[in-house]
C-alpha cells in the first residue's frame, strides 16, 4: 500500500471514529488541515536543503513530496515575486497555503 493510500485511510478512519464517537467531524477536518499548512511550510522551508537531510527524514520528505508535487504542478504557472537581488518568493506554496487557511476558516 502507498503511503499517500495510507495517510488517506487514516484520514477517513480518524473522520469514521470521530462521528461515531459523537465528536465533530468538523474539528477533526480542522485539526488535519492544520497538520497540513504546516506540512507544507516545513517542506518548503527545507526543500532546498533536501540534500542535507539525515537518511531517515529524506525518507520522510520524499513522502511528503509525493503528495504536493501535483499540487504545486497544478498551480505552477503562478510567478515568483521578485523581492531584491536574487531574492524571490515562491508564490506556489503561499497560494497553496492560503487556500488551506481559507478553507480553515470557512469551517
């Protein structure tokens, strides 16, 4: 079984325990979407330094690029914002970022 099958069935179970447990759902979607956004900043704080990692969290971080290169190829067409010499942001995981945030909020 793939991890990203993995990480989704433990997903659904922990949704399936929570409503039959009498817990929102909401609060469990909530709390995996927090887990998420922060993910997603960790991978692109260390993605340039991916080479440095010890073995057993560049395991971890090929994982997790499984599940957000798609994502990041899906909004690949946004441009970086220039912010100085050789200075730029990468507006992929920003937008990425903000819709969770959104999505968060919304909730």
């Amino acid at each position: 079984m793939k991890k990203v099958d993995i990480i989704l069935f433990t997903t659904a179970l922990l949704l399936l325990i929570g409503l039959l447990l009498y817990i929102d759902g909401i609060i469990i979607l909530k709390i995996t979407i927090c887990f998420i956004i922060i993910g997603i900043f960790f991978y692109w704080k260390l993605f340039p330094y991916k080479s440095q990692l010890y073995p057993k969290y560049a395991q971890i971080m090929d994982s997790v690029a499984v599940v957000i290169n798609p994502l990041i190829q899906l909004i690949n067409k946004l441009p970086n914002v220039k912010l100085g010499d050789k200075l730029f942001v990468d507006t992929r995981y920003l937008f990425l970022c903000t819709i969770l945030l959104f999505i968060l909020v919304l909730l």
